[in-house]
C-alpha cells in the first residue's frame, strides 16, 4: 500500500510540475526578457540583438533588456546565460566565438551545445577576403598559391584569438594548404593601418566592418568567404565559385537560452521573431549591416548548425595547433 501510495504522490507532484509549466507558457511573457549579448557595444553580436529588441519588445508589450557582458572572449556572457532559469526570460545571442572560446581555453564554464537550448537562427554575416595594395596576387587562387608557396612569410590579422577574424582567416589558411602568422590586434583601425602599410598582408574581416576601408581604395577585396554572394558586393564571387570551396565560412547569429526551456516557450519565441524578420524593413535594416537572414530560422535547423559548427571548430583547433592567450 505503501509503494502504491509513493507512486500516486509521484504521479501528482508530475501533473503539477507539467501543468505549472504549461501555465508558465500560456502567460509568457510576463515580465521583461534580458538578451545577454556576450561581447561589447558596436559589435556585429550587439548591433543585430539591438535590431531585433525594439520591434520584439513591441510585440510582447514587455522590455527586451539588450546585456551586453564582453570578457574572455564571450565565455563570461554565454557562461552568465548557461547559470540562468531555463524560464525563457534570459536569452543569449550567440555567434562562433561563442563556440571557439570553449575550445581554447582548458576549463570553459560551458559546453557550447549542450548547455543551451537553440531558439532562432537570426544572421548569416560573411568575411570579406582583403589583402595588402602590393600583395602580388588579384584572385583567391593566386593568394592560395602565394601562401602555401611561402610559409610563415606571411601575416593575416584578426581583432583577438577566437574572434570571427581570426577563425574565418584559420579556416581560409587550411584549405590553401597555408601556415602563416596570425597577428591579433585589439583595434580595427590597427589592423586597417598595419595591412595598408604592408606589414600585414591579408585578412578576413566581416563585410560592414571592412567594406569602408575597401570602398575607399587602400585595401583589396578578393572573394566573400559565406555560402552565396553578398548583397553588400554582388560583383565579388564566393571563395567556393573563386576555387577554394574548403574556405567557405559564415559569421552565423542566433538565439539561445539555458538548456532546458520549455517546448512552448521556444515555439513561441521563434515564430514571433520569424515573423519579425521576414519584415521587409528589419532585413533591410540587417543588410545595411551586412547580416542577411538565413532561409530557415528554425531551432532544429540553428541547433544543427551548432553542433556542426561545433565539430568543424574542434577540427580546426587540432590541425591548427590553436592555443588561446
């Protein structure tokens, strides 16, 4: 009688829980949502969150708290968003340093996929290939050639090891078959003077940050690293159509919240913000920034690009011999 009587009080505590959540759902939100943005003001990360947190906070009729927490590379941010209630009331917009940083450092706060429930893929953002004016080389190919010929002649600069520069440029060396010498500067306009002066040859820059610098004709564009030509230099080709497929890489943005956030709660979620980028005004708004919105947002889809972005990085990090700072 008393197993039967354990069992029942199992069974009730379970109808509790269940219809608790379940409630829980049908009112969200409640209250205000925080986004965790784990890298500072003025970045891609920042500038796409702040794009979205207007237009959702007019939807819900609660506040969308843009937090931006930068440190060791996002590890403090996404490890803040890891720690949270998986109520939906905290949210993380993630991008590859997210991922990266775990992989460089010998004792991350967070595995950068199983911690954290997929919500909407938001933004694809690609590189743009840009060398040195005196760099002998006009196509991918050449600059393939011209590095895989010289090794560790070279520099390529990033703005910090485990940034999207930095992991856009080793993905790029790999498939040129390329050793070269990463310089990471802790300043865009550093890295900008560096390689006009020729005392850093190339690199890999996401197209807003680097298409002011080009357009101005003190640096040259050679290809876009993403998967389709940009909006933002429709004449210039993808390193895939230039002959270097292996180098193909896309800056990629996307929600997330703790593992462990309700089914309703990211159905919800998603298919409001789905609904806010197919606006025409919030796209055009995003590809002003160079970030264009992937053709399918959906949590099963930006999850598996997680995980597949996961083990490219894992790769990487072994046949690169990466180490973090």
């Amino acid at each position: 009688m008393f197993k039967n009587l354990k069992f029942y009080n199992l069974c009730a505590m379970s109808l509790l829980l269940w219809s608790g959540a379940a409630s829980a759902a049908e009112n969200y939100p409640a209250r205000p949502i925080r986004v965790i943005v784990p890298l500072p003001p003025g970045t891609a990360t920042d500038f796409i969150t702040r794009t979205l947190s207007v237009p959702l906070s007019d939807v819900y009729k609660q506040q969308i708290v843009v937090d931006n927490r930068p440190g060791a590379g996002g590890l403090i941010g996404s490890g803040l968003g890891a720690k949270a209630t998986p109520d939906g009331y905290t949210l993380v917009m993630i991008a590859p340093p997210h991922t990266m940083a775990t992989l460089l450092n010998p004792n991350p706060p967070y595995h950068p996929v199983r911690d954290f429930t997929p919500v909407a893929g938001i933004a694809l953002v690609p590189n743009l290939v840009v060398v040195s004016p005196n760099l002998p080389v006009k196509t991918v190919k050449e600059l393939a050639a011209l590095l895989r010929n010289n090794p560790g002649k070279y520099n390529f600069a990033s703005v910090g090891v485990g940034s999207l520069a930095h992991i856009g440029g080793e993905i790029f060396n790999r498939a040129a078959g390329a050793k070269q010498v990463h310089v990471p500067f802790k300043f865009l306009g550093d890295a900008f003077t560096e390689t006009m002066a020729d005392r850093v040859h190339y690199f890999l820059f996401t197209v807003p940050s680097a298409s002011p610098i080009v357009r101005e004709g003190r640096l040259r564009a050679l290809a876009v690293s993403g998967s389709k030509r940009s909006s933002a230099w429709p004449d210039l080709p993808t390193v895939a159509e230039a002959g270097l497929p292996e180098a193909t890489s896309d800056g990629w943005f996307g929600l997330v919240g703790p593992a462990g956030v309700p089914n309703a709660i990211v159905t919800q979620l998603h298919g409001d913000i789905a609904k806010l980028l197919r606006d025409p005004k919030i796209r055009e708004s995003l590809a002003r920034g160079g970030a264009e919105v992937p053709n399918d947002t959906s949590p099963a889809v930006f999850g598996k690009l997680m995980q597949t972005e996961y083990d490219r990085y894992v790769r990487l990090v072994k046949e690169a011999g990466l180490k973090g700072q």
